[in-house]
C-alpha cells in the first residue's frame, strides 16, 4: 500500500511538474516562434518610425520651441517609460507561465490594479528625479528677461502628467495584451514583450508634446494654479500608491529594491544626447529605428532564456557563445532567428527613412553600414542578454527588475555610439548620407 501510495505521489508531483515545465517554457517549434513574433516585431516597428516620426515634428512645436530643455528631458523620460512597461510585461509574463493559465479574469483584474499602482509610482518618482536634473540645467542657462518660474512649473507638470497617464494608458493596454495571449495558447513573450517599448514610446511622445502645447497656452493667460494641480495631485495620491504596491507581495520588492536599477537607466538614456552633433532629426528620425529594431529583439529573447532557465539545472551559470549561438536547444535557435530576421527588418526601415527624408533617393552605402553595424549589435545584446540572466540570479536577484533598464539603456548607448560611426563612414563614402530636408 505505501508503494502504491509513493508511485500515485510520484506520479502526482510528475504531472505537476510537467504541467509547470509547460507553462513556463516557450514552443520549439521555431515556425510557430517566427509566426507568433514577425507581426509583434514588424508593428513595432511601425510605432518605432511613428515616434521618430513625433520627435521630428517636435521641432516645430511651440513647446519645444519655447523651451529648449524639453529636447533633454525627452529621452530620459521616454527610456523610463520604455523600462517601466518592459518590466511591467515581464512580470507578468512570468505571472502567465506560473499561474496565470489557471486564474480568472478577476483575478488578472486585481494584477493589473496592483501593478497600475507600482508603475504609476515609479512614473512619478523617476520622471521628478529626471526633470529636477533638467530644470537645474534650465535655470542654470536661462536668460534674465526668461520667467523661469512659469517654465519650470511647465516642464515639471507637462512631464508629470504625460508619464503618469501613459503609464495607465499602456499598463492596462500591455496586461489585455498579456492575458488575451494566454487565452489564445499564444506566448505574450513573443507578442506583448516587442510592442511593450514602441508602444511606450509613441503614447508617452505624443501624451508630452500634447500636454506641453496645452500647458504653454494656459501658462502665456497665465493661470499658474491650472498648471500646478497635476503636480499636487499626484503628491497626494502617489503616497496612496506606494502603500497599495508595498502590501502586496508580488509588488513589494519591485517598490523596494527596484529604484537604484532604473534611476541609473534614466542617467544612461541621457548619455546618447552627447551624440547629437548636428541637427535633432539625426537622431529623431534614424535613433529610432535603428535601436528598437534591436532592442525589441534582444528583449524578445532575453525573456525565453529568463522563463527556460529559472527552473533548470545551469540556471546561475555564466554562458559561453557556443552556448548561445551553437543552435544546440530551442532557445539558441530562436536567438539565431532573430538575429537573421535582423536584416531583412533594417533594410525594410532604413529604406524607407531613406525614401522619406533624402529627397525619395535611395543611400546604398548609409543602409549597408547601417545593416552591418544592426547585425554586429543584436548579435552582441542576445550574448549579453543571456549574460545577464545567469549573473543576476547567481545573485539571487530578480531578473525582471534588475536585467531589463540595464540591457535596453546599455542597448541605446551603445546604438547612439554606432549610430554615430554608421553616418560618419557612411559620409565618407557619400557626402550626401546626412542629408536631410524638411
């Protein structure tokens, strides 16, 4: 009798084992991979030529145009929020592997309150610490006949509220996105994961750039109460957030221990505006396109290696590259997918940016540079990304919290850097590649 009652445990334990191992680890079938990510990628793209296409515009707007510091908060505040949902899909992605094929909509309902709550948080939080370092560089520039009141009240208010809304806006667009996946048996990995950061970026850009032309027509009556009550607003209801966030377990330790991760991202997504040498449109126009195309990549594989590896036995341990790119598991061979779908997908972007703005010409040496210089980096952040996992949970740290700010800012650093070196050579070999007409 016990032995029968140890097998029907075994056998008990095996099923729940099997059935965890099935939630939690990706389809190998890499045709149902390359189905499931080619629309989320190429959609993403879009959003990515989209918000390129906003931050050129952007140039010509009366906010931008009125307040210059506008241009330097507007990368770190899109790199946060980026980060943010990132993270925000992650986690409940991970939530969607473990349990959430079991959970009612109720209960997808009370996540999705509980994380609106954390990200709403650290939206405001970060965007202050990102705009305080931005209003010090407007007073310190200033000139005496500028009221620089009215502009910090501006920039502060505009920045608080674009942030705060897109962070309701795109929580709840990122966990319907999360849940309707797993109701139609599909990996939200593959779907929500590359539209997560476009996405932001697009509502975040435009949320800014609206709000900021409503806020400058207000401040010009003026009404300085108008402009301050987003402010006051979220002062009171912020510390309102937090408690909700700190007295639930799965948000306790992102609201704990998360800040120092993502505080260091929004310094790093400052770092690429050094770059900009000549003109906005250098970077709004081809930054875009050429660092998302990646970065959706890489994270896109990052999150099967954290989902595959959490529960085998070489989880913690450093790869090596035949590892990653050997084609040895499902995983290496996703991750080599997407390094070949790279191409195809700059060529497509870096086409039509060049028929858009170089006069409907067509620069064969800017989009070879371009796609080598795409190639060598997506190939190098799938290494550094599968790195990261093995490094964090060595260190028993949370890898939806601790990899994701630190791989897409290190992704547009470095993007910036080649960038750059991609419109130098590809100017040396013609002069017309920095071309650009309004």
């Amino acid at each position: 009798m016990s032995d029968g009652h140890g097998s029907d445990d075994e056998s008990t334990k095996s099923s729940v084992t099997t059935a965890v191992n099935t939630a939690v680890e990706p389809n190998d079938s890499l045709l149902l991979f390359f189905i499931q990510t080619t629309p989320a990628l190429l959609l993403a793209g879009c959003n990515t030529l989209f918000s390129g296409w906003l931050y050129d515009r952007a140039e010509a707007s009366p906010f931008y145009d009125r307040i210059h510091e506008a241009f330097i908060l507007t990368p770190p505040i899109l790199g946060l929020k980026g980060n943010i949902e990132m993270t925000l899909v992650s986690r409940l992605s991970t939530f969607s592997h473990h349990t959430g094929f079991n959970k009612s909509w109720w209960e997808w309902l009370k996540s999705l309150a509980i994380n609106l709550t954390l990200i709403w948080t650290q939206s405001f939080v970060l965007t202050l610490f990102a705009s305080v370092i931005t209003l010090i560089m407007l007073v310190y520039r200033a000139h005496k006949d500028v009221d620089i009141y009215s502009y910090c009240i501006m920039l502060l208010s505009t920045a608080i509220t674009a942030t705060t809304l897109a962070s309701a806006l795109l929580g709840t667009l990122m966990c319907f996105l999360v849940w309707l996946s797993v109701q139609i048996n599909v990996d939200p990995d593959n779907v929500a994961t590359p539209l997560s950061a476009s996405t932001s970026d697009v509502v975040t850009l435009a949320l800014f750039i609206y709000i900021g032309e409503s806020q400058l027509k207000i401040t010009e009556t003026p009404v300085y109460l108008v402009n301050l009550m987003p402010i006051v607003i979220n002062i009171l209801i912020v510390p309102f957030f937090a408690y909700v966030s700190y007295v639930h377990e799965d948000t306790r330790p992102t609201l704990i221990s998360g800040w120092g991760i993502l505080i260091l991202a929004v310094m790093l997504n400052g770092v690429p505006k050094l770059f900009n040498l000549s003109s906005i449109t250098f970077w709004a126009v081809w930054k875009q396109s050429f660092n998302n195309v990646q970065s959706t990549q890489h994270q896109v594989q990052y999150d099967r290696w954290r989902a595959t590896e959490a529960d085998s036995e070489s989880f913690g341990r450093l790869c090596s590259p035949v590892t990653v790119y050997g084609c040895q598991d499902a995983d290496s061979k996703c991750g080599v997918l997407l390094i070949v779908c790279s191409v195809p997908l700059q060529v497509v972007f870096a086409v039509v940016l060049c028929l858009i703005y170089q006069d409907g010409s067509t620069n064969f040496s800017l989009i070879s540079v371009l796609v080598v210089s795409s190639l060598a980096q997506v190939t190098f952040l799938i290494f550094l990304s599968h790195c990261l996992v093995a490094l964090v949970a060595r260190f028993n740290m949370d890898p939806d919290n601790c990899s994701i700010p630190v791989i897409t800012s290190f992704a547009d650093l470095t993007g910036a850097g080649l960038l750059y070196l991609v419109f130098l050579i590809a100017g040396k070999l013609c002069p017309y590649a920095l071309k650009h007409d309004h």
